[in-house]
C-alpha cells in the first residue's frame, strides 16, 4: 500500500463505578495492575498502579533529561526525535514543550512530566516520542511506499494486525473506486503513441465499446488480492530489517530507516510480483480471452514459462528508491514548513493539512518514478501484444526516447494524477472508519 503511517499511543480516561475507578485503554484492553477479571480496580491495586506508573516515568525522564540538570529544554527534545531519526524544528519543538510547560519557564520538569503523562500508557522513550508525532495512512495503489511503522506497545498489544487489516480493507475500497482510471492508465503506457494516440475521454469509450461497463474494473479482483500479502510481508521484513541494521544501536537514524523500508518494500515486491504481472494481463485483456485468474496464469506459464512472471521486475524494484525516497522527503518538508509558518500553538497540523501533504508528496514521488513504472508496465505487457518487440530493460527505453522522445515515458500519467485525490480521500476516510469498528480508536 502506498502509503504512510505514523502512529501514537493513546490515553487512558478515568471514571468511577460503584466506588471503583475503571481505567478504560483505546482499544478495549483491561488496564494494567487490574487483578479483577471484570475490570475494576481496587484502591490498593491503583495504588500500585501509580506506583509503577511513576517509577516508568522516572526512568523516562532521567532518559530524555540528557545533562541531568533535572529539567527537559528544547534542545533535548530536539535531540530525542534525532535519536529515532525525526527531525524537527526549534519551533516544534518550542510547541511540544509549551504543551506541557505550566510555570512559563519553558522546561519541564519531573511533576510537570508525571502529571502530564501519568495515564498514558507510555513505556519506553519511543513511545513518548510517537506520542507526539501524528500522521495517516494513505493508498493510492502504488506499491512502492516505505511500510508502515508500529510502536513496541501496538506489537506486544496486537493492535499492530487491526490497523493493516484496516489499511487493507481502505486500499480495497480506494483502488476499487479508482480502478477505471488505473486501467486507462494501463491503455495509456501500453498502447498510446505518436501513430496511435489515446486520450482520457477516448480510451474510456473504448474500453466500453469493447466490453461494456463492467470491462473498466477488469484486473481490479488481482489488484485487490495482492494488498493484503503484500502488506504482511512489508511489515515482517520490515521488523526484521531493521533488527539486523540496528544492531547494538538504541534507535535507526533517518537513512537507516529508508534502508530498512526500501529492502522490506523490495522483499514483498519479489514475492508478490507474479501477480503484479496478472493484474498487467488481465487489465489488458479482451472480452474472452481468458476464464479468469487461473486461466491467465495457466497460459503464461504453457506459452511463456516461468520467467515470464517475472517480465520488468528490474525497473519495478529500482522505482522504489526514487518513490520511496522523494514521497518522504517531500512530505516532512511540507508538513514542516506548514506547521512554521502557519502553527503557533500546536505540533500537530491537522489532518487536511497532512492529507494535502500526502498528496503532492506522492505525486512527486509518481513523477520521479513513472519512466520506470511505464517500462515495467511494457515489459510484463509485451508478449502478450503481437508484432510488439521483445526487448530489455534499456531496449524499451531507447525505443520509447526513439518513437515518442521524452513524452513517451510519461505515457498514461494523467490518469494517474487524476486518482489520486480521490484515491487518497476514500482511502482515508475508510481507514479511519475500520479503526473505529476494530477498536483501534474510541469513537
């Protein structure tokens, strides 16, 4: 999915029942210390609760007070989110401190900490630090995106698994309503050229004439099918990728993290990629062509062989680093200058502003990494289309740069741009939805 995802730890909210004060966690979990199986704490077991609380916290403050002075300055948050590979500005900074600041000094210190984070279920400086940080999970039907990231908490809690079957089921539902514009994409990079030209309006009524309404989602049950093992497989690498460069390291640095995310992304990529090469040929196909999925992979495999499953992984897998890459980047630079410029008293800028900031940086990223997509996309295609060449990688390039110039590597990118607000709002409007029906957020 592509997508971004960065996650908080939400709070626990106080009431009393009976004389007992229930702690309620986001997501429906007893409390800590809570012997009760009914959920009820005692006076003595939150006693012992606080307790702890205050002694995890203790050591959390020690952690982030970094010269021991007994206070926290802007300069040791500042230094607590490069630990994890965040940058931030001063002035976010300035604004996460003045969150918690009561007296005006503009540190904090010990009882300013304890009482501000005393029910929240933080563990670990990780923790605190995606505390603070806010984002939202974005699919528009690329692949390419880094995977999305968990805290220890959401892992150990399970809650990691409720928000990728939520993203899962918003990627389904976007792609599903976006799926007429990717096949015309498709059309576009596969078939339009200097002697055949095909425009949006045009290759609509094509497809229609062809096969009916009903043809503008062919190749949509695939693209559908791949998100949720794609995703899996994202994530377990992910983990695993970042254990091993982390090594003896407290945390990954901005770079080790793009690492990580490009490696996992491209694990996922060489295991699902045979179906990235269905999708192609059922996007393409004519009425009747084939019965349906194991139709298609059954001639593939009899007139091609195996290795056609793998037609144009190469550009496939290179287009990561710039998506990937530029996508990032992109978005913390927009969502950091915005909150400079425009947010005086908040480190979090809302969720149009990041939406907005997810959509350009993920057209920038498409326009970085669409020569590649469009080769990949001719490469899986080719066989399948007579009297078309057979050619590589760099082949396919020359010949496109030959017979339509520059242009021609950008065929079909309209379409594509145009999916993707529509892709990134139902997208996001269906993840938030699925959170609240899986208990991931409290509605």
């Amino acid at each position: 999915m592509g997508g971004r995802s960065r996650t908080g730890v939400g709070p626990r909210q106080g009431r009393t029942c009976n004389g007992n004060l229930i702690l309620q966690q986001q997501g429906g979990s007893s409390p800590e210390g809570d012997t009760d199986p009914h959920g009820g704490l005692d006076l003595e077991e939150f006693s012992r609760y606080l307790q702890e609380r205050e002694r995890r916290l203790l050591l959390l403050f020690h952690s982030l007070d970094r010269n021991q002075d007994g206070h926290i300055d802007v300069s040791e948050i500042q230094q607590s989110f490069r630990a994890l590979g965040i940058s931030i500005s001063l002035e976010q900074a300035e604004k996460i401190l003045h969150s918690m600041d009561r007296d005006g000094t503009m540190t904090i210190d010990w009882q300013e900490w304890r009482d501000h984070f005393l029910l929240h279920s933080l563990e670990n400086v990780e923790d605190v630090v995606y505390f603070w940080k806010h984002s939202t999970v974005l699919d528009i039907g690329e692949c390419l995106t880094v995977p999305d990231e968990f805290s220890e908490q959401e892992k150990l809690s399970g809650m990691w698994w409720k928000q990728l079957v939520a993203g899962a089921v918003a990627g389904a539902v976007s792609r599903t309503g976006t799926a007429p514009l990717d096949r015309l994409k498709v059309f576009m990079q596969v078939h339009a050229s200097k002697t055949n030209k095909l425009n949006i309006l045009g290759g609509l009524k094509n497809m229609i004439r062809e096969g009916g309404m009903r043809s503008l989602w062919r190749g949509n049950g695939i693209n559908v099918l791949k998100i949720a093992p794609e995703s899996a497989i994202k994530f377990m690498a992910y983990e695993q990728i970042k254990r091993a460069i982390r090594g003896q390291q407290e945390s990954l640095h901005v770079q080790e993290r793009f690492v990580a995310g490009s490696l996992a992304g491209a694990t996922a990529q060489t295991i699902i990629y045979p179906m990235e090469v269905l999708k192609t040929r059922l996007t393409l196909r004519r009425t009747g062509q084939y019965k349906g999925l194991l139709d298609c992979a059954w001639q593939i495999l009899e007139r091609e062989g195996p290795r056609a499953f793998y037609r144009g992984y190469l550009p496939n897998v290179l287009g990561i680093i710039p998506y990937a890459g530029i996508d990032l980047a992109v978005y913390e630079t927009l969502k950091n200058r915005w909150l400079q410029q425009y947010s005086h008293d908040s480190a979090d800028p809302g969720i149009l502003v990041l939406l907005a900031c997810g959509t350009v940086s993920s057209t920038c990223g498409q326009i970085a990494s669409y020569p590649l997509a469009l080769v990949r996309t001719r490469m899986q295609a080719q066989a399948s289309i007579e009297g078309a060449p057979q050619l590589s990688m760099l082949g396919l390039f020359r010949h496109i740069l030959s017979q339509d110039g520059v242009w021609g590597l950008y065929r079909g990118i309209a379409p594509n741009f145009m999916k993707v607000i529509p892709a990134v709002s139902i997208s996001y409007v269906v993840y938030e939805n699925m959170k609240q029906a899986l208990g991931v957020t409290s509605r």
